[in-house]
C-alpha cells in the first residue's frame, strides 16, 4: 500500500484498529488530516499511520491492553506466532552504556546503535526522521521509557524489522508527561505499519504491565538484557 493512498472511513478504522465512529470524531476535531468527498470520509496512509503511533501512546494502561490485544490478534492472523519483541533484538543492537547526556545525543547514539544491525539503509535518514518525530511530540512514555520510531514507513530505510535498545548511563529530560527523566530506549524500526504498530503496543504494555524495566536496570550485558525481555513477555502471554 501506498504511503500517499486514501482509505476511506472503514477502511482506515479497520487499519488503525479503532471504531469508525471514533475515528470520525477524531477528524472532525481536527486531529487527523482528512478530506469529505460526496459526503465520505478519507483518510491519507501516511496521516493515518502517524495518528496511530500518536494515539497508541496517549492510551492509559486499561486502553493499552485492549489497543495490544487487538493489534497482536491481527498481527497473529496476518503472520502466525505471537510476533515476540525478544525476537526483533540482537546483542549487537544493545548497549547498556549510552553515554549521550542531551535529547539530540541520545537520537544520534540510538541512530549509531542501530546501525551496527547492518539493516539501515540510510542512517542519515533515520537521524533525520527521529529528530522530525520528536519535534512533532515526543516519544517518552512517563516511566522511564520512549519508544523513537520514524514518522512513516519508508520502504528504503531498512532491509528487515528490528529494535535496538539503550540503557543511557543517567536519566535525560526526553519530554515525558511527567517531566521525568528516561534512561531506556527502544528503537523501532519496521518495515511496515502493521508490525510497527504491534511492537509498540507490546513494548508499551510491557513496560506498564510488567517489570521488564527494572529487570533491565540490573542486566549485565546484551544477552541478559535480551533474556529479561523474553521472560516478561512470556508471563504476559501467559
């Protein structure tokens, strides 16, 4: 699909996964671009995606957990398996030591750390994206945690779907809600909307729901960090 296609009302609720009817409201509040043509609802690709980021993140837990369960159903159905967040990581893509001490070092580090996956494209690219989507709202989550991704899926910046993560070796004022400092980083890159949308909601719900976030505090090393992922996901699939 077309980053510049055009769904209409069903279609699009059925891509970001909400009621048609609030994803109408949505857009007559003005909080979507979206366009009335004889008398229906249309929605660009693009937009849509990045109103779906937005809109995951905003979510409190209760709304986090449905939002997961309906995204991970689809992603299930679309590609089997339980689409494991363990899975997507590599020891190469973690680092337990960033040393950036700014929000703009922290984007950089995170950039450098992805990539040494030898998936990135464009590193350049990715840079510039990141820093586009934090200026547009940031990505910190409130516990100690943010999730930076592109703004739009763009087919040339990787060669296949990984997170990167870095533990930064204090807290930084990354823009959370809370006016908290964050000091764990998940780097999301997908090579499509629906994927990126299910590694969001489970890393979202697991630094909510779980304590991965602590288990990674006292991780020694890219495996151990891995494997705390792995085991929390596995108690929330329970």
């Amino acid at each position: 699909m077309s980053s510049h296609e055009f769904l209409n009302l069903q279609q699009a609720a059925a891509h970001v996964h909400v009621e048609a009817n609030e994803l109408k409201h949505v857009a007559q509040r003005g909080e979507i671009d979206a366009q009335i043509r004889s008398g229906e609802w249309y929605f660009e690709h693009s937009a849509l995606d990045e109103w779906a980021q937005r809109h995951l993140l905003a979510q409190n837990e209760k709304g986090l957990r449905e939002q997961h369960r309906l995204i991970s159903d689809s992603h299930r159905r679309a590609r089997g398996g339980d689409g494991s967040i363990a899975g997507f990581l590599v020891p190469e893509t973690v680092d337990l030591a960033i040393a950036a001490k700014a929000k703009a070092g922290i984007i950089r580090d995170m950039t450098d750390l992805a990539d040494r996956s030898g998936f990135v494209y464009d590193p350049e690219g990715l840079f510039k994206e990141l820093v586009a989507r934090e200026e547009a709202a940031s990505t910190a989550i409130g516990v100690g945690a943010a999730f930076l991704h592109p703004r739009f899926h763009d087919p040339y910046l990787f060669s296949e779907s990984f997170v990167a993560y870095g533990r930064s070796e204090r807290p930084i004022f990354f823009g959370a809600p809370d006016g908290a400092g964050t000091r764990h980083f998940f780097l999301i890159c997908s090579t499509d909307h629906e994927q990126h949308l299910h590694i969001l909601a489970r890393l979202a719900v697991l630094t909510h729901g779980t304590d991965l976030l602590e288990r990674l505090d006292t991780a020694t090393d890219p495996v151990e960090a891995i494997e705390a992922v792995r085991a929390c996901e596995a108690e929330l699939l329970k």
